[in-house]
C-alpha cells in the first residue's frame, strides 16, 4: 500500500510539473518583454534631456 502511495505522489509532481511548465514558459517571456520595453524607456530619457539642455 506505501508503495502504491509513492508511486501516486510521484506521478501526480510530475503531472504539475508538466502542467505548470508551459505557464512558466509565458512568465519568463513576458518578464524579458517588460525589461527590454523598461530599458528602452530609461535610454530614451536621458536623451531627451540632453537635447533640451542643448
């Protein structure tokens, strides 16, 4: 009966593993999406200024 538990725990990690992966996936591409938009914004400022001041 234990093993038969065992067995059960360990497919059932598995199964949410493979069901959360994908989601995983979408989360680290929106958050490297975000950080390149961020990044644009912030170089994008200072250059701004720059031609203000001259």
């Amino acid at each position: 009966m234990n093993k038969l538990i065992e067995h059960i725990k360990k497919v059932a990690i598995e199964d949410t593993r493979l069901f959360f992966e994908p989601l995983a996936a979408v989360k680290r591409l929106i958050r490297r999406v975000a950080t390149a938009i961020a990044s644009r914004i912030r170089r994008s400022k200072p250059n701004d200024k720059k031609d203000d001041d001259q």
